[in-house]
C-alpha cells in the first residue's frame, strides 16, 4: 500500500503532476485536433519535465536526484547562484571574503576617480580583539608631493631601478587574459610603477604597451629554458636585456599554494602559450614544486648573482612564502659566507595568491604576509645585511592603511594582484580557474575577454594607482611623517582584547644589528638559527 502512494508523496508529487498533465494534454491533443497547436508547447515543456524526473530516478550518480526527481534541481540552482546572492543581497559592507565589499568599493571607486569617501562614521567595532589603528600626530606635515620611490639594487647591481612603493604583484598570461595584460602594462607605464609578468613568462601583450616589467622565472624558466625543463642562460640574457625589464626575480614559491607545483594540460596548451612559455605543443606545460637549477642554499644565491650577471647588472632577487624558518634562515647564512646577496627580497603571505589551489594549501600552509615580512626583515638586520637589500611585500594588499602596516613592520614596497584586478572590473566572482570569468579579466576566451576595453581600463589602473598613493601621502602627513621610509612599528597599535592594546612594537620587537651573528636569545630565532645550514636546506642535527 505504501508503494503505491509514493507518487503522491512529497517527494515525488512534482513529477507524478508532470506526468499526469502531459498525458492529459496528450489526449486532448489527440482526440481534438483543432486545440493540437494550442496545447503543443505545454506539452512539450511538461513532457520534458516527465524525461527529467525519470532520468533523475534512474541515474545513479546523485542520491538526493533520486529521491526528489525534478524538485532537487533547484536546490542545485540555488546552490550555484549562493555566491551572488550572499554577495549582493546579504553581506554587510565588512563581510565578504576575501575582499570585504567596503574595500572592493573603494578600489572601484579610486579606479573611476569617484568620491571615496565614507559618512556618518566607521563601521568598524573599534573594540573588538584584533582591531587595529594608525597613531596620528598633533603636529601634522604638509602633504608629501613626491611619488614615493625607493632604489632597488645593491653594491653588486650596476642597474639600480627607481620603483614606486605600489606595484602591481605577479600575475601570468594565461592566467589572464590578453586584454588584462595590456591593461594593466599600459596603465603601469602611465603611473610609472611596475608590473611583475608572474612566472608565465613575458608575453607580446607586456611588451606591446612598453611599461616597466619585473620579469619573474619560475621553477618551469618559462621563456629561458630549454626542451627537456633545465634553466637556458643564453636565452635567458637575450630576453632579460630588454631595456623594458627592469628587475629580474626568481620564484621560490607564492602564498596561495608554497610547495605545490602546477600543470597545464596538453590540450590548453595553444600555439601562442607555446611560444611564449617555451614549451611544446602537445605535451603537458609542467612547472615543478622545486627548482633544477640549484638545491643548496649556496647555490640559490650563486643563481640569482649569475641572473643579475646575464640581465647586464639589473636588480635580481627572489620571492618566496616563508615556511620552515631555518631554511630562509640557511640562505642567510650562505649569503655570509659566499659574500652573494640578492637586491631584493619579496616575501609573500599565504592570504595572498590570485591563483587556484587545493584547499588544505590555500587556507593552512605557509606564513602569513606580516610575519613573514617581518621575520625576513629581522633576519636581515640580524645577519648585518638590511641596508643593501629591499623587501617587498604582496599579500592582500589593497588600500593605504594595508600598505603602511606592512611597512611599519619592514617593507620597503608592496605588491598588490586582486587590487588591481579590481581596478580592471573584477568583481570577486572566485571563477578564475573555470575560464568564465564574467568580466573577462582571467578568461582565455575571446568573446568573454573582448568585454574588457582596454583603453577605459587603462584609465581605472592608473587612477586607483594614483589615489592609493595619494590617500597614503594623506596617512603620513597625519602622523607626521615625510615618507614610507619613516614608518615605524610604533606607529600602529593593535586591540588584543576588549580593555587591552598593544603597540607593534611590542607584538614585532626588532632584533639588533648582526644579533643573529652574535649568538641571540630571542626564541623566534635562535632556535632555527642553530638549525640553519648554508650547505643545505635540511635543518642541522
């Protein structure tokens, strides 16, 4: 009794009303021709409905299909447009991740040079734990007119580069689409800042629009390898002598997935990324997790000198996510003892990284930007060698206030990707690994790709460049500060509880000069210290 009632259950009501009414509708058209036409197209819609719900019962790939034929459908619709619907109807201007939409407001707002400003107060709870602020002065400066640009290069660099402190961060062709490229290389040029290639190697796109290129080479040495993956030097120095590279940086690793490698199909492969990548068609574009080049600490920095020699003398350093603190701390010691120092240093947070990643990585592997920042910064003052080597700083940078923490903790500059992704239109839809992407900022697809008109954008990138600079010239003048130079980690407090607050300066105590050398007590480093070798990445002992 119970069987013969289920089509009249919940569950299955939609489709036994389907059926029932694509019989009748049959009949009807059957038996009266005349109301044939009239009733063809409900019989057609109700009809397919009917095939849906007996597919759904048959098919055996989704349980809850086959318990709720036609019905569960539209649990799946509104799973797929949950994003959209939290983002846009539901989400306060604090919430969203990983860009909160008040930011992403404003970087819309300072890439179209609208009003950015905010009324009636902040809607921040200024005494939550982990709040954090910018001390004022109450004898503030005038307002800075300078651009704010530090020199990158060392005794050893014949090249030195004047940077803007906000560039924009390492992202490949490939992973955006040409239009977005041209963008934001045109828009660097305009600004006069510079844009870091990513280790997709460097494109027609970046040098079509003749901006300042950072070319970064990852462990695949796209464009200066040879077939079988190994580093090619003479290619190498044939394509980082273009007067347009201004720095040439090796990847270490990046803060969405440190230690995890990555493939681009065979089939993804087009003729244009072949050229570019120096890959051939046909066969999977692999870039490992580790480097071929070199496996010792000492042999790092014998690579990144060779780099700078084969660029002709320009800045040549390397970007990494910090993970096990001894093994940045054993290229430290290898820079003392071979005497070869990068230029510069970019460290990468795990909140950062535009690309796609397993999740385990993505969300609980490598440091955080700010720790990581710092620890390289007092790494480097503990060796003796902060003065002749820039840090740079990418990890979910996006405004003023982002990039002045990060300096009062040790950068020099920063990087920034998903803000200047913004500026071109990105509208945090997280589809960047699907090749939908709805406003054609990562998507390879043509017609996709074609919505983003390059000269607007180009406009966007420089103006959200510009008034991010502008807003940060108006944050020092207020603390009474010259330049990015003279921030300190004194000038920012941090909420550590509701009745309790501590200055960066106690949550990041700096080391002495050469400490390290001396022997330190400081447990964030001694231990690691000990265990740090320059002959190999394996801790001591």
């Amino acid at each position: 009794m119970d069987t013969m009632l289920l089509p009249f259950s919940p569950r299955f009501i939609v489709l036994t009303i389907c059926a029932v009414v694509t019989t009748l509708l049959l009949l009807v058209g059957i038996f009266d021709h005349k109301v044939f036409k009239i009733v063809l197209i409900p019989l057609l819609i109700f009809g397919a409905l009917t095939f849906l719900g007996i597919r759904d019962l048959t098919q055996k790939n989704h349980a809850v299909l086959r318990n709720y034929p036609i019905s569960a459908h539209v649990r799946f619709l509104l799973e797929e447009i949950r994003p959209e619907m939290r983002q846009y109807f539901f989400e306060s201007e604090k919430d969203g991740m990983p860009f909160s939409r008040d930011t992403r407001a404003v970087v819309y707002q300072r890439a179209k040079a609208v009003l950015d400003k905010r009324p009636f107060g902040t809607q921040e709870d200024v005494y939550r734990e982990g709040y954090e602020w910018m001390h004022h002065s109450v004898a503030p400066k005038p307002r800075a007119d300078e651009k704010f640009r530090i020199t990158i290069g060392g005794p050893d660099c014949a090249k030195p580069y004047s940077a803007s402190v906000f560039n924009i961060s390492a992202m490949s062709f490939g992973a955006l689409s040409p239009n977005a490229v041209r963008a934001l290389n045109a828009g660097a040029r305009k600004g006069s800042f510079a844009h870091d290639t990513g280790e997709g190697g460097v494109s027609p796109y970046h040098r079509e629009m003749g901006g300042d290129i950072i070319w970064e080479v990852g462990s695949g040495y796209f464009g200066c390898r040879n077939r079988d993956g190994t580093f090619n030097p003479e290619l190498f120095a044939s394509v980082a002598g273009d007067d347009q590279i201004k720095m040439v940086e090796l990847k270490i690793s990046q803060g969405a997935k440190p230690g995890h490698g990555g493939v681009l199909p065979a089939a993804k492969v087009s003729e244009e990324i072949s050229k570019i990548r120096g890959v051939p068609m046909g066969e999977d574009c692999i870039s490992p997790a580790y480097h071929k080049a070199f496996s010792t600490p000492v042999q790092m920095m014998e690579f990144v000198a060779q780099m700078r020699k084969l660029s002709g003398g320009k800045p040549a350093g390397f970007k990494m996510c910090i993970g096990h603190p001894w093994e940045f701390l054993a290229i430290c010691k290898a820079m003392k003892e071979s005497g070869l120092y990068p230029d510069f240093i970019v460290v990468d947070g795990n909140e950062g990284g535009t690309g796609a990643a397993p999740l385990e990585f993505m969300d609980h592997l490598g440091m955080p930007m700010r720790e990581g920042v710092n620890f390289v910064h007092n790494a480097l003052i503990g060796i003796g060698a902060r003065d002749r080597i820039k840090i740079g700083a990418s990890g979910k940078i996006a405004t003023a206030f982002d990039m002045a923490r990060a300096m009062a903790i040790g950068a020099d500059w920063c990087n920034s990707a998903r803000g200047f992704m913004f500026a071109l239109g990105c509208i945090q839809s997280l589809s960047c690994h699907t090749d939908r992407c709805p406003t054609g900022v990562t998507s390879q697809d043509p017609i996709r790709n074609r919505a983003l008109y390059v000269p607007d954008k180009i406009e966007r990138v420089y103006n959200y460049h510009h008034s991010t600079l502008h807003a940060l010239t108006e944050l020092l003048a207020a603390a009474g500060l010259e330049h990015t130079k003279d921030l300190r980690p004194i000038h920012f407090s941090q909420r550590s509880s509701t009745t309790d607050v501590r200055t960066f300066a106690q949550l990041y105590p700096t080391l002495r000069p050469g400490e390290l050398l001396e022997g330190t007590q400081d447990p964030r480093f001694r231990d690691a210290w000990a265990m740090a070798r320059a002959d190999s990445f394996q801790p001591a002992g």
